[in-house]
C-alpha cells in the first residue's frame, strides 16, 4: 500500500537516528545500538513497530554472510591460512559492531556515517581476505567457490525491540499464541535521551527473548524404533567445570587463534584445550571425565546472568570487552549420553572426530543449522528454539544439545565444520552413504533466577555468551565435542548401545 501523501519533511525528522547508550562497563561491555524511528514513518517498511508515542525502538546490529559455510571443500594445504582468515573476519565484525555501538552521535548526525565509517570499510577488508581465500584454495589445487567475493557486502540490520525482523522461527509451533505474553512495551524516549537497550548494557537479551515456559503446549516427538534397532545407552560422568577451565577460544573453527570464538566457554573431560591443542595433546592430556579412557572434550557458551557482578573477564576479549557480562553460572549437573538409532546398529565413532551443534551466528545466518534447546525441569516435553525460559518456582533451567548421529565414514572433520556428519531425518534414517554412530546428548540443569519482565523491560536477565552482534539470542546456543576415546572404550559403548544394555 502506498504511503499517504504529506507536505515535504525535514531530514531529521524523515532519517532514522541511531542512539547507543554509550555505557560502557567497567569492563568495556558492549551496549546493543537503538535505533529510533519518528512517528510520521510508521508506515515505513522497515520502521519497525510503533510505541504508543509514535516512536520506534529497535535494536540495530551487524549482517555478514557467513563465508564459512560457504566452503564445504577446501584443500588440506589450504586449511590453516583459510581457518586463520576466517577467524580474521569475525574480528572485523566484532570491531565494526563496536565502531557501530560506540559512535552513535556521529551516525545521528550523519544518514550517510554508517556507509562511509563502518560498513564501507569492513566491505574492503572483507573483500582482501576473500581474495586470499580464494587464492589459497587454488594456490592448493582446490576450486574456490562461485560467488565468494560476492559475500564481502555487510548490512546493518534493525530489530524492534519486541521480537520483530528475527530469521528465528516462532519458539514452537505448538505454543500457545499467547504463551508467555508481556505487558506492551512502554512508550520510548526521545532518542537523545534513550536509556540503555532492553537487558540493561550488554547488547541484549530482550522481553521478548523469554517465554513462560508453563504457557508452551508439549511439542517433542520421537522416532519410532524399527527392528533391529540398537536402544542401548553409554553415559560417561566428566562432571560440571568446579575447576572453571575456561578461554574463548574454539580449536575446531579457529585453530591456532586466541580468542577465536569471541565468547567464553565451559570445558569438561580434556583439560588441555585451547586454540593449540593438537590430536597429539588431546591425546595425552588430563582429563576430568570418571572413566581415564574417555579424553574427549565436551565444550559449550557459557551462561550468565546480567546481575553487575565483574567476572575476571569483566576487562578481557571474548568477556565484558565484547559484552559477555554478569556472573557466570555453572552448570548444577551436566549429563553426557550416547544412544543408539532406531533405525540398526551403530558404528564405532574415528578417533579425534570433531562435532559442532547448533550454530553460534543463528541470528543472522538463519535457522538453517540452529539446534538449541531450551526447557525448565518438569517441562521437559516442551522444548524452546528462539526463546529462553522462564521456569516455574523449585524449576531449574534446562539445556539440551542432541548432536549428528550419522557420519560420511570417512573424514574426522570437514573445511565448514558440518558436511561430515549430518542428522538423521525424522524417522531416523541416515542419509545415503552416512553411517549410523553413537549419537551425543547432553543436557545441563541450571539454577537461574527468574528474570523480572514488566512494561516491556526485562531486569536480571540471564543469556549465553555470544558473538556480540549476535544479541545474545537464545537459537545462538552451540555445543562443541571432539572424540578421544580410547579404542577399546569406544569399541565397549558401539556393544553396549548395540545390545541395548545400560552403561556407564
């Protein structure tokens, strides 16, 4: 529908302004940037939704295309220059949500600031590094991917405080439509006078990032086991991280990059795990799983609560510098299970298998590769995608991660981290040439108090670590695991899951 036709309009009243409250923790913790929209542009496609003022509040972040999972294939020779330019990139978006965060007197005062200050020249960096990937993959005798110099184009991105302009899908399908609904979001304030974002100064989450979870309808289903299949279960106990090994780094995405995920992690079972491990130093490592023979590493964000608390790395990258604030929670129990498949057997997992679920950039990717699970003890039949939960009194919060269960049978890992392994499909089928092998399950209880949500605003929120521009969104949530069983033991959970026995 066309826009009412009106008198000429000044252009500060037509433009949208950009407003951060520029906040900045002790620790350097990011604010998100709101964007605030005038009333005569409700009718504006991208204004978002209006508050009774008549004036919008967004929340604006930072849009790559994700290059990495562009790459399926890229020669072994290759590999180490393309993973380091890779990790390259995310620091680029990282310092250009910053820039972004930080300077919102300049973008408010100048439409075109953002092109020319931020957006303008992550796309000449990106576009280098997009060079020498190409070139390294045919350096290596590999062919570069059609279209790769294409993805240098960043966008900024605007997203309503009340949930609106998410790729995420809605948190259940079955959810009760008003599950979960708050009170209307209260009038926003001029932009000069703007309060922090939703979720206080850390960039998010927001209101409308939790949902009540006694107001979601049960929505798990299983597959049904055929005959043959192998119902057997092998838990390994590597408890909680009490000793707190913990770095920001990711030796699957980013080898040989500190602080290569820019978001903390918790690390059980390998106690040797940072961007240098090798298979060499798995192998040979400590490790805090009960059983000597499991070595395997088993990592995943760290969940904090918004509270003020100055963590240790309230002042360092991957922490408060990159607006990963609040206290830390550590996991009241973390249960680790294989099980089997309800199609047939399943075949003994290779050694120094690398497996990453979910995907930690789901904000702005899409859903395509999200995996999160978010429940409350008690409600575990009702599993949240995009929202986190609000649980009940004497209820603890609940993640659960279930991994690919079916591998091409030949490689430990791949060039984007995920065409080796997949998901069996819904009625628990491999697909062609895959082969069924013990699937990963996890799940972490913790005990969060319940954020308070009133007028719109939300007060004590708890959130994963993230990649700042990804808003500490809840479909971000990622799990991580490198198998360093022994053979032996390996051999002994394949039987047991095959048997269908019960092992520990």
């Amino acid at each position: 529908m066309g826009r009412t036709s009106r008198k000429r309009r000044s252009s500060l009243a037509t433009r949208m302004t950009i407003a951060s409250a520029a906040l900045l923790l002790g620790g350097g913790g990011l604010v998100a940037v709101n964007v605030y929209a005038q009333a005569h542009e409700e009718n504006s496609a991208d204004t978002g939704r209006q508050s009774g003022s008549g004036v919008v509040a967004k929340t604006t972040t930072i849009d790559c295309p994700d290059v990495g999972t562009a790459l399926p294939d890229v020669p072994d020779g290759a590999r180490g220059r393309v993973d380091g330019e890779l990790a390259a990139m995310d620091t680029q978006i990282t310092q250009a949500y910053q820039r972004l965060a930080q300077n919102r007197d300049a973008a408010a005062q100048d439409p075109g600031w953002v092109q020319n200050s931020v957006l303008g020249p992550l796309k000449a960096k990106r576009g280098a590094a997009l060079d020498r990937i190409g070139q390294d993959i045919r350096r290596s005798g590999g062919s570069a991917p059609q279209g790769l110099g294409g993805m240098a184009q960043c966008t900024q991105r605007a997203t309503d405080d009340n949930g609106g302009d998410s790729p995420a899908p809605p948190a259940d399908p079955s959810a009760d439509p008003s599950g979960g609904a708050q009170e209307p979001a209260s009038p926003a304030p001029p932009a000069s006078s703007a309060p922090p974002p939703q979720g206080g100064t850390s960039g998010g989450p927001v209101a409308a990032d939790f949902q009540d979870i006694t107001k979601v309808r049960p929505n798990v289903q299983q597959p049904r086991n055929g005959r043959g299949a192998s119902t057997g279960t092998f838990t390994t106990a590597c408890g909680t991280n009490a000793n707190k090994l913990r770095n920001s780094d990711n030796v699957i995405v980013a080898p040989g990059v500190t602080n290569g995920a820019h978001h903390m992690h918790d690390y059980v079972g390998n106690q040797s795990n940072n961007a240098f491990a090798s298979n060499d130093t798995f192998a040979g490592a400590a490790t805090s799983c009960r059983n000597q023979g499991d070595k395997s590493t088993y990592y995943w964000p760290v969940l904090r609560v918004q509270d003020g608390t100055q963590e240790a790395d309230a002042n360092q990258d991957g922490g408060g510098k990159e607006g990963n604030i609040g206290k830390i929670l550590q996991a009241r129990t973390a249960s680790i299970k294989f099980v089997g498949s309800p199609r047939g057997k399943v075949v003994a997992m290779p050694k120094f298998l690398r497996i990453i679920t979910g995907d930690a950039k789901a904000f702005t990717n899409g859903t395509a590769n999200a995996n999160a699970h978010w429940s409350c003890t008690g409600f575990e039949n009702r599993q949240l995608t995009d929202k986190y939960p609000i649980c009940p009194r004497g209820s603890q919060v609940v993640r659960s991660f279930k991994f690919q269960s079916c591998w091409d049978g030949q490689n430990t890992d791949s060039a984007n981290h995920r065409t080796h392994v997949a998901f069996a499909d819904a009625q628990g089928n491999c697909p062609a040439n895959f082969k069924a092998i013990p699937q990963l399950t996890m799940r972490l209880v913790y005990d969060v108090p319940a954020p308070r949500i009133a007028n719109g605003q939300v007060k004590n929120p708890f959130a994963v670590d993230g990649f700042p521009e990804q808003l500490h969104k809840p479909i971000t949530d990622h799990d991580d695991f490198i198998n360093v069983f022994s053979d032996q033991l390996m051999q002994r959970a394949t039987n047991c899951i095959n048997r269908g026995d019960r092992c520990n």
